[in-house]
C-alpha cells in the first residue's frame, strides 16, 4: 500500500479554498491559464471519490452522495453545515493523494471548498501558498440565482422552494464557517460583494501567491 502523501510532496501546490460562488473556479482558472500550472478541482474529484469510497472508511461522503435530494436539502440547517464539514474531512485524504499523483514538475493549482482552513493548516503551508474567497449572502443568493442548472438540481425534491432556502442557508453558514476557521489561524480571506469586478480579486490573489507581474520563466513559479 502506498504511504499518505506528506506536506513535503505538496510544497510545488497552490491552494483556493473558500464556499460556494466566490469565484474561485474563475479565478484559479484564469491563473492556471496564465502561467500553464496544473489544474485540480475538488468538484471534478469529488464526482470520483464519491463512487470509490469505502463506507466504512468514509462513512459521510458515502452516505451523502448517495442521498435524494429531499435527504440532502431538508434536514436541519446546523446539520448540514456540520455534515459538510465532516464529509470534505474525510475527503481530505484522497484529495491529497490526488495531488500526489500528479506530476511535480510544474506548479499546480487546487481549488475547492473541501479545502477548509483547519485541514490546510495540518500541511503548515507558509501563508502566501494558501488564500480562501467566501462571498456575502447577498452576493451569493443574487449570483446563484442566475445559474441555468440550479432547477435541474432540485428537479428531484418535493419542496424546490424548501429546499432552494436551506440549500442557501447552508452555503451562507458554510462560508461563515471558513471565514471565521480562516480569521482564527490568521490565514488571508477575500470577502467577495460584488463591489470588485473579478479581475480585481483575481489581482489580489496574485499578489497573495507572489505571482503579481511575473514572469513565466522566472524562479517565482518553480516547483
């Protein structure tokens, strides 16, 4: 069997984590663009993970994943954000074997909101490899509300107003969450309200990373 991944191995990634509709996939995606760095998207990797668990290693993400969708959006508020937490904690490790897999020889970039700020702070990343964007309720509900595939998502439960509600109320604490996990171990958080247009968020975390005006060829991005 192949030993845990360790932080050492993972010293070439660099980490977008926050909640839902932050603009995180836009913005890492802009930056993989730019300097040719590997993509790794935990909702691309969660959609293999959920098929391949063990139940009785990964208990939550098997039992989540295999939810109706009047299961996954009508229990209680608290609990749901709760449950997520513990689904991306045991989702962690095969996130970190994923990466360890891919090849070292350039940069790579994750992103997801599985990566919360308490299991990134097990890797003792220096500060400027990890950033986490976490939108306003207001911002979210507003930018949620205008994605063509959210009533496809709820097609399947009884009560879509239901569970439209507590789907975002479960986001909105979600992001309270990782806000304050984030603020608590001092790591840098980018509050998204719309207030920026996006390539003025993307220009922060770049600045973050230490990738601002850089050149392609320099030593900035070696792995």
């Amino acid at each position: 069997m192949k030993p845990p991944t360790t932080a050492a191995q993972l010293d070439h990634v660099y980490w977008i984590g926050g909640s839902p509709c932050a603009g995180k996939t836009s913005v890492a995606a802009a930056i993989v663009d730019r300097f040719g760095m590997t993509s790794y998207n935990c909702d691309d990797a969660f959609e293999i993970h959920e098929r391949i668990v063990d139940p009785g290693q990964f208990p939550t993400l098997h039992r989540l994943s295999r939810h109706s969708c009047d299961d996954l959006w009508m229990r209680p508020i608290d609990r749901q954000i709760r449950e997520e937490g513990e689904l991306y904690r045991e989702e962690f490790s095969l996130i970190l074997d994923d990466l360890g897999n891919l090849p070292s020889t350039r940069p790579i970039l994750a992103e997801g909101s599985a990566l919360m700020p308490q299991l990134l702070e097990t890797l003792n990343l220096p500060n400027h490899r990890a950033i986490w964007l976490v939108p306003t309720p207001e911002f979210q509900r507003a930018h949620y509300a205008r994605r063509d595939w959210v009533p496809t998502f709820l097609a399947g439960c009884t009560d879509q107003a239901q569970a439209w509600h507590n789907w975002m109320e479960r986001d909105i604490g979600f992001a309270a969450l990782v806000a304050e996990r984030a603020r608590a171990l001092d790591r840098t958080l980018i509050t998204v309200d719309g207030s920026q247009p996006l390539g003025a968020i993307l220009d922060q975390v770049l600045v973050h990373f230490g990738l601002a005006d850089p050149d392609p060829a320099s030593e900035t991005l070696a792995a």
